[in-house]
C-alpha cells in the first residue's frame, strides 16, 4: 500500500486482518484508507504495524464501537 507518499507493508496475524477489513467496512473506507488514516493520526515513533494493532485494541475495547 501507498502511505504518506511511499510504498509500505504491514504484517498483521489473520485475526487482525480481519478486524481491520470489518472497521474498514463499519468506517465505510478501504482498508489502505483506515491505514493512511492510522498513519496521519499517531502520534509516537513506533512501527506502522504497532500502531494498526493498538487502534484494533483500542475498537475492540471502546464501549461506543465493536469489531
């Protein structure tokens, strides 16, 4: 995927993958949108993959929305 200009990857285990394309669809974005969205938003220095993981964490766990 293409993110903040340039191409990159992430490695996620399956049930992440999961759980992000199933926000992406309640978001009404793609998943490479969620990503972008993900990026642009985070506000420490660790991997790209991290952070996707903590947002899930952070869907998952937040009374007002689930996955």
């Amino acid at each position: 995927m293409t993110i903040a200009g340039h191409r990159t990857s992430i490695t996620l285990e399956q049930p992440f993958w999961d759980a992000l394309k199933k926000i992406a669809c309640a978001d009404k974005k793609s998943v490479t949108e969620l990503v972008r969205t993900i990026d642009a938003e985070r506000t420490d220095d660790g991997s790209l993959t991290s952070a996707v993981r903590v947002f899930i964490l952070h869907r998952a766990t937040s009374k007002s929305d689930s996955i």
